[in-house]
C-alpha cells in the first residue's frame, strides 16, 4: 500500500512531463519539416548537441549539488546554509561563463574555423544563452531540492517547446525557408527568453532566506564538501552528457548530415521509454538523500525498488509501441526518416535495460558515492568511442545506436553492483 502512494507521488509530475514529452516531439517533427531537408536538421541538431555540452560545462555540477543540499538543509532547518550555497553555487556559474565568453571573443578575434556549423554572430549569442540556461538549471535544482519538482518541470520542459512550435507553425503558414543556422539564431532567442523567466519565477517562488545569515560564518569543512561534491557531480554529468552526446558527435564525422538526421530522431523517440525514469528522478533524489542522511537504509531499499518498478513497467509498454508502431511514427518526420526504424529498436532496448536498474545515477550522487559513478563513466566512455569507431564505419547509425546502448547499460550496471556491494542498496525493478 505505501508502495503503491509513493507511485501516486509521481503522477502529477508525469502527467506534465508527458504533456512535455508530446511538446517535444510536435516542436521536433515540425522543425524537420521547417528544415530544408534532413541535411539541415542534422546540422542544427549538431549544433544543438555542442550547446548542450557548454552548459554542462558552465553548471560545473551546481545544479545536482542544489537537489542534494537544499533537500538536506530544508529537513535539518539550516536555512542559512542554503543561502551560502547558492553564493557558492553562482559565483562558480558566472565565473565560468566569463571564461567561456574569452574563449568565445579570441576565436571570433582570431577568425578561427575549427566551428563549421554556425556562423560567428551564433557562437557570440551562445555566451549569454549558455549562461542564462545553466542559470536556470541551477535554479531548477533548487526547486527539485525545496520540494517543488512540480514548477521545476512547468518552466523547464512547457515553455521552451511549446515556443518553438507556435514559431515553426509561423514559418510552415507563410512559407519561411529556415537553414540550420537560422533555426539555431532562433532556439537561442527563445531559450534567452525561457531562461530569464524561469530564473524570475523560481526566485520568487524559493522562501526567503533571512538575510542576517550574511553575517554568519560557514565551517570550512561544509565548504569543502561543496567543491569535492560538485567537482565530482560535475565530471560525472560532463561524462554523462559526452556518452549522450558522442554519437552525434562521431556520426557527423563518419556519416552525412542525412544521416545523422535519421539518428537524433530515434534518439529522441528512444529516450520516450526512459521518459517515466527521467521524470521520477526529481522526486528520487530529494528522497534518496534524506533516507540516507537518517541512515534509513530499509526504507529507502524498499522505496527504491517499488519506484524502480513502476517506471520499469511503464518503459516495457512504450518499447513494446516503439517496436510495433516505430516506423509509423518515424514517417511523420518525413518518408526518409523510415530509415531510423532500426537504430530506433536498438537504442530502445537500451533504454529498456537503464529504466530496469532505476536511478543509479541519482543514489550514487544522492549518496555521496559520486566516484563510484566517475569511474563507471569513464570506463563507459572508453568503451563507447571504441564501439564508436569501429561500428559506425561498418553499420551505419545500427552501429552508433549498439554502441551508444553499449555505453549507457554498462554504467548503469556498474555503479548498481557498486552501490549494492558498498552500501547495500539495490535500485534494480526487481
């Protein structure tokens, strides 16, 4: 029966991120369409992927320390030492994007080529769109922590997609011809705008911290703590993100933009079995870590496997519609994108396999065994570019989606047996 309420907890969450997942995949199949053709959207999906990195890079692990702190703060009342972390957590934000704006200045100085993609006006507005999204990531983490996953997921996920259909509906009722690069200018303007106003409404939604707590000293032992987690957090979602991002990386280096194209489309629709997983982990991590600061080991076994479970069941359902209605699905993007049915199933099953073994992602980091996850990444990215490079070459986008479920499954099977074999927590479904 508590297994049963603690699935209730996750409805109204999934509930908005399946409206987010349906905004999603109508934004993406009108840009295809928006698009010149497959070519074009397989460069605008490159550059995406880059933008993507550099926000990875610019959060510096901010965001997953926020969901860990806040949540442990809040139950323990040390109120104050929210606010220090937050000082904390966006000085090293800033910090970053200043840097990233030299690096962007002295390759715009230099006329340097090595970015083929977008032109130099677009790198220039990556500096501040990159800045406001990790700003904003790092907000969402303090609303997941605060207990408020529900806002974070309305401003993150609803606003942004639903802004790019009503401007590629624009562009298919007057017959704008849209490039790549102009698809990106736009993605950037739009995420400008989302940016700003979720930092804007998370800010007067998170309670007011009394700001006397400026006055008070913060042990040096806490402020360790934060750099070694978030360092750790850090290179764990970097990893993350270059094992997710790879593939479209080595793709655009071995293959044509078509087909990189037909492969970020059934990556897209691949994650769809994962989604219920992704979704629910904004209410694991907060949970995670205060069962485990309590040293409530039993109840959290007992939470993760019933959670594990209902995402599992849910996964099993969309793969089994992946692989009966796929190519059904795939022609809405346009008759070429039948061609991704196959990678569709592979990556599918891979994402079948993740949902399986739960969030052990989240209970490593949750748990402060973040290097236990560094090394299963590292050992994961290795494995991955050598399936990389040997696959793609032989199969195509067949080989990239086994290569890239290669990669995924592995990690999460590693840092489950580590977790299990160190702590004595198993995430698995069953």
């Amino acid at each position: 029966m508590n297994g049963f309420k603690r699935a209730l907890d996750v409805l109204p969450v999934l509930c908005i991120k399946s409206m987010s997942v349906l905004l999603l995949f109508l934004s993406q199949v009108l840009l295809a369409r928006v698009c010149g053709g497959p070519s074009e959207f397989g460069d605008y999906v490159l550059w995406l992927t880059c933008l993507n990195l550099v926000v990875v890079i610019l959060k510096a692990g901010t965001d997953t320390g926020a969901i860990r702190y806040f949540s442990k703060y809040i139950d323990t009342r040390e109120y104050f030492l929210m606010r220090k972390y937050r000082e904390y957590a966006l000085s090293r934000v800033l910090a970053l994007s200043c840097f990233f704006g030299i690096v962007v200045g002295i390759y715009c100085f230099y006329k340097l080529n090595f970015v083929h993609v977008v032109d130099r006006g677009l790198i220039i507005l990556l500096v501040p769109a990159a800045f406001l999204l990790a700003h904003s990531q790092y907000r969402r983490g303090e609303l997941i922590g605060g207990g408020f996953p529900i806002i974070s997921e309305l401003l993150e996920s609803m606003i942004r997609p639903l802004l790019l259909i009503i401007f590629a509906l624009l562009a298919l009722e007057y017959g704008y011809d849209v490039n790549a690069s102009g698809l990106a200018k736009v993605y950037v303007f739009i995420l400008i705008f989302t940016s700003m106003s979720a930092f804007y409404l998370a800010s007067i939604k998170l309670p007011k911290i009394n700001k006397t707590s400026n006055t008070m000293l913060v042990d040096q032992e806490i402020i360790l703590d934060w750099k070694v987690c978030t360092k750790g957090m850090a290179v764990n979602v970097l990893l993350r993100q270059c094992v997710k991002s790879m593939d479209i990386l080595l793709c655009s280096v071995f293959l044509d933009s078509g087909q990189v194209a037909f492969y970020a489309v059934s990556t897209r629709l691949a994650d769809l079995v994962v989604f219920t997983l992704s979704s629910a982990n904004i209410l694991f991590a907060p949970r995670i870590s205060v069962l485990f600061s309590r040293g409530e080991k039993k109840e959290l076994n007992i939470y993760l496997k019933n959670m594990s479970l209902f995402v599992f069941v849910i996964g099993l359902v969309l793969y089994c519609i992946l692989v009966l209605f796929g190519e059904r699905i795939l022609v809405i993007y346009g008759e070429e994108y039948i061609a991704g049915y196959s990678s569709l199933i592979v990556l599918g099953l891979g994402q079948l396999v993740n949902s399986f073994f739960g969030p052990t992602g989240y209970l490593a980091s949750m748990t402060g065994n973040q290097d236990q996850l560094t090394k299963a990444l590292i050992f994961s990215s290795v494995l991955s570019s050598c399936a990389y490079i040997i696959l793609i070459p032989l199969y195509g986008i067949v080989g990239a989606a086994t290569a890239s479920m290669l990669g995924a499954v592995s990690w999460n099977i590693i840092v489950y047996m580590r977790m299990n074999t160190l702590e004595g927590l198993k995430s698995k479904a069953f």
